[in-house]
C-alpha cells in the first residue's frame, strides 16, 4: 500500500513514534486542505505564545482563515500506521478511521495486523503517576 509519510511536524494534526511490547508503531494524521480554498491546511488556532491551542473547538485555514468545526474535520480524517505487530512479528502498514475506541480498558486507536489479524491499539500517552510512600 506504501502510505505516505510527514516530512515534518507541520503537515500532521496527530503523531507518535513507540514500542508497543516487543513491537513498534508509529502513526501519524495529516491535516485536512481547506474546502473553500483548496491550497490551505485546516489547523488549530494559535495562542498568545503562538503554539496551537489543543482545548479549540474548531480548526482554521492558514491561507483563507475558513473555520470548521472539530466533529466536520475530525469525520474526514485518517490515521495512518506503519508497525510491527507485538503477537507475531509481521511489519507492515494500516489506516483506521481517527476515533478512539475502547481497547483494554483505555481509548485508543484500534487496527488490525495485516497477517495474524491481532487487533493493536495505540493509546494516550499518559504521565505515569509516582505513588508518594509514606515514611
């Protein structure tokens, strides 16, 4: 299938790069062009600071400045995986739809190996809490 990979940050609304077991995955989600204006990327807004503001409700054109709301871009959007499965050792590639779905208890992005059909989920990554023992 050969999927296309980012050359950079500024292409992809969603990232990651880990091991999962003995496995590895990573998966990364491209920006939508824009419907009005055919040559912008949809995007999050910028802050103050000018990082994207995560907690947006709606994405914005950076060529046109046409808004659109999360649930309009996040429908079209796709993840795109190239993995090693942790059950069976097969590398390859998947696309899965970019909605997070129960798997093992967490939300994460669910696919299927191409050849033992074992589904993957990438998860949130998380800050692990440290337990404060008492002394």
């Amino acid at each position: 299938m050969a999927l296309k990979k980012p050359n950079s940050m500024e292409e992809c609304v969603y990232f990651t790069n880990r091991t999962i077991d003995s496995g590895r995955a990573m998966a990364w989600v491209f920006k939508k062009s824009c419907p009005k204006c055919k040559e912008g990327l949809l995007c999050k807004p910028a802050k103050k600071d000018g990082k994207p503001d995560k907690k947006a409700d709606h994405f914005d054109c950076n060529k046109c400045g046409h808004s659109e709301s999360n649930e309009d871009v996040e429908k079209d959007l796709i993840v795109n995986v190239d993995y090693k499965c942790p059950y069976c050792g097969n590398e390859g590639e998947a696309q899965t739809e970019y909605i997070r779905k129960s798997f093992k208890g967490a939300k994460a992005f669910v696919f299927a190996c191409g050849k033992c059909s074992q589904k993957i989920g990438i998860t949130k990554k998380l800050k692990e809490i440290k337990k404060k023992e008492k002394k």
